[in-house]
C-alpha cells in the first residue's frame, strides 16, 4: 500500500485539527452529535469494499453472505427499537430517505402538504429549491402568530380544502412535540397517506422522550444521525403492505450500490439506542435544552413559542439587539468557539441568508456530559461574545473560558 511507506500527512493535519475543532469547541448544531469509537469503526470498516446493489437474499453481486447478515441485523434491530414492521436501512441520507417515499406513493403533480421551510420545514417538504417542491404540488402549512405552534385544526382546513394524497409530518427547527395522533386522524379524514419525517427526533423517540409515530403513520423517515446518534445517513420504516413500494423505490428508484459500512454503523447506533442508557440520555437531552432555553431568556433572548419541548430552540434575536442579525450573530459565535446556526424565524423580515434568529440543540452537549449545571454558563458565554462583538479583548476570554469548559467535557481523547 502506498500510504504504508507514505502516510498522508496533509490529510491526517486537517484530521487532526477538525478533532481538535471538535474537542474545544461547543456544539450547538441541533442537527449534529457525536458518535461513539463503535460507530466510528463500523464506519471506517472493510465492508466499505463491498458492492451489494438489492437486498438481502437478493443481490445483484456475489460475495454477499456476510454482508447480508449486517444488513439483516441492522433492520432487525430498528425495527425492535421502534416496533416498525420494515424497514429500508439503505438511503445515503434523510433527503434520500424523503425522496424514495415520494417516488414509492406518488405521481409527478401530486397534491402534499409539508411544513412550510419558513416556519420550521425541511427542504424536502417541498421548497420551491427542492426536487419535492419542483415535482410535486406542495401546499404548505405552519405555526400560527398567536403561540407560533402547530394548529391541528387549520392543518384539518388545508387538508379538507386541498385533498392532498400525502401529509408530511416533521421539522427541521420546530422546538415543540408534533403528535402523530391528530395528524392520523386528519390523513384518514380526507384519505390521505401520512408520512412522519422524525429525522430530528429520531433519538428522542428511541429513548421515550416524544410520542412514537410509528404506530400511526404509513411510513416514518428519519436521519441517523442526529438525536439517534448513529453514523450520517437515512433510514425508511413502514408497514409490511407498503415495504416493496419503498424498497423498490430506494433501489433501483433512487439509487445504486449501499453504503453497506455505513449500514453497520446504523446496526451498531441502533444497538446503543435500545440501551437503557439511552433513555436516560434522550430525558436529558430535553432537560438540557429546557435549562438552556430559560437561561437564554434571562439574558434578554425571546425563545420562539416561549421555549421547547425537545432538543432544540430558535432564538429570536431582535429584542435582545435589533441591529443583530442571524449571521453576524453566527460569525461571532463561531469566533468565540461557540458552533451554531442562524435559523429564520417565524414570519423573518430577513432573508434566509441573514434571518433575525439562531437554532441552537443540546444532543452534543449531551453526548459530552454536560447537564442543567452547565447551561446557563453557556447561555452566559453566548450573550457575552455577542454583547462584547465589537471587542477583541472580551471575545477571546470568551474563548478561553470555552476552553476551559470543554476540557472537562472532551469527546474524544
Ligand atoms: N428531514 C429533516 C426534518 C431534516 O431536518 C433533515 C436534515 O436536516 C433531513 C430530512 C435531511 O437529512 P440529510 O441532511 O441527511 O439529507
């Protein structure tokens, strides 16, 4: 091997320095997590020499016997964790995982409703930008002005008035608990198919934490990678009337070969979650966030809806500063060694670009240790470097105490 004799050294600095990044910086991306050195060697494992285009059992490549039993025991596994009936553990990503329900239950010019993206949505709830918003009609519903929650009522109106043949359940920077009860109801009301994209509270639901919509929905999508922990992909669970629709629709609908080392770190993800430890650690995501959200409005920051039921809030930055925009807020922080980022809120007056809010989550932090002691220091450390913006002086003690705090708290060592 030529990296025997010539080891890559201009990879492995920036190796080391995204470690280093990752161990004295706080992470506040509510999207992101880090995973355990099981999951980690699953995915930097000889299975990623595999080509295994199909499913298990029926493969399009020889060689495949062992890598059927990985694939096998990873959809064993999520479909205990949720109590699914099938799962399709093959999606690159939680886009792919949207797209391949889309392409399983619809036709171009099909009528869904989806979460607007202003208001909490995901892309793929059918953006404009997206190939969901440019193939199918899209008709968007979000939180109300009055508690900038859902309104199951008004998601009733837009479904009896509309007729969708889909309802897509799920956000991306929406901090409430979205209950898969009434949506049910409504899908069944006006005969529609219920998808439930629970990509960001996949965790919370394996742990206990929020209202599992499996039961409910025809099909739940979700990311592996967030809340659950797990390696950067895309899982689909449905029921057994519709898994050959949906496996069809990953492949050969969608996409090539799987990423078979990925899908053993899924395996290995969806084994710590069904640990007890997890339940604990998904209750604590959510106290952290609680602490965190309260400790930000001490410090002047209007918490959209009032604060948060799950791992994340949106921040609304005006009253706080008016001159203080989502970006700026953004950049600054990132100086400070404090990671987030700038969301839109609500009805913004800004663009998406600038926005006048921040998401910020707990998973990380989490996963790192910290609890209810820790947050309001951080609270403390986010109002100061964004008061103190304009000072040099003031934002590297900032800094330095965001060293200090990690060095109690390193993820990996
Ligand atoms: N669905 C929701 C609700 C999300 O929040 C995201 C990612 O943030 C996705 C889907 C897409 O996941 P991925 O980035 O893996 O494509």
């Amino acid at each position: 091997w030529p990296s025997d004799t010539d080891p890559d050294a201009e990879l492995q600095a920036i190796l080391d320095r995204e470690l280093e990044r990752q161990n004295t910086t706080i992470q506040l991306i509510a999207s992101e997590n880090f995973t355990s050195p099981a999951v980690i060697a699953a995915t930097g494992s000889v299975l990623t020499n595999k080509y295994s285009e199909g499913y298990p059992g029926k493969r399009y490549y020889g060689g495949n016997a062992v890598v059927d039993e990985a694939e096998d025991l990873a959809r064993r596994r999520v479909c205990d964790l949720f109590g699914a009936e099938h799962a399709n553990v093959q999606p690159h990503s939680g886009a792919n995982a949207n797209l391949a329900v889309y392409l399983a239950f619809l036709e171009a010019g099909d009528t869904v409703l989806g979460m607007s993206l202003d208001h909490g949505g995901h892309l793929t709830h059918g953006s404009p930008v997206n190939i969901s918003g440019r193939m199918y009609d899209f008709v968007p519903y979000g939180v109300t002005e009055s508690d900038e929650r859902l309104d199951y009522d008004r998601i009733r109106d837009l479904a009896v008035e509309h007729r969708p043949k889909m309802i897509v359940a799920g956000a991306t920077a929406y901090p409430r608990v979205i209950e898969p009860e009434p949506l049910r109801a409504i899908a069944d009301e006006v005969g529609a198919l219920l998808m439930f994209d629970a990509a960001h509270i996949a965790g919370l639901i394996a742990g206990g934490a929020h209202p599992n919509p499996v039961p409910h929905a025809d099909v739940v999508t979700f990311t592996t990678h967030k809340t659950l922990r797990g390696p950067r992909g895309g899982c689909i669970l449905t029921r057994s009337e519709h898994a050959a629709a949906i496996d069809k629709a990953v492949f050969p609908g969608l996409q090539g070969g799987p990423l078979e080392h990925v899908i053993a770190a899924k395996a290995v993800a969806f084994r710590e979650a069904a640990d007890p430890s997890f339940r604990t650690y998904a209750a604590q995501i959510v106290a952290n966030a609680q602490a965190l959200a309260q400790a930000l409005g001490q410090q002047g920051f209007r918490l959209v809806s009032g604060g948060t039921d799950n791992h994340l809030m949106l921040v609304d930055l005006r009253p706080f500063d008016a001159d203080l925009t989502g970006k700026a807020a953004q950049e600054v922080l990132d100086r400070a060694g404090i990671t987030l980022n700038r969301n839109a809120i609500p009805d913004d007056p800004r663009s998406p670009f600038v926005t006048s809010g921040l998401r910020i989550g707990t998973p990380a932090v989490t996963t790192q240790g910290m609890t209810e002691t820790e947050m309001p220091l951080v609270a403390d450390l986010i109002a100061r470097a964004l008061r103190h913006r304009d000072d040099d002086a003031e934002l590297s003690a900032v800094r330095d105490e965001v060293t200090t705090l990690c060095a109690k708290f390193t993820p990996y060592r």
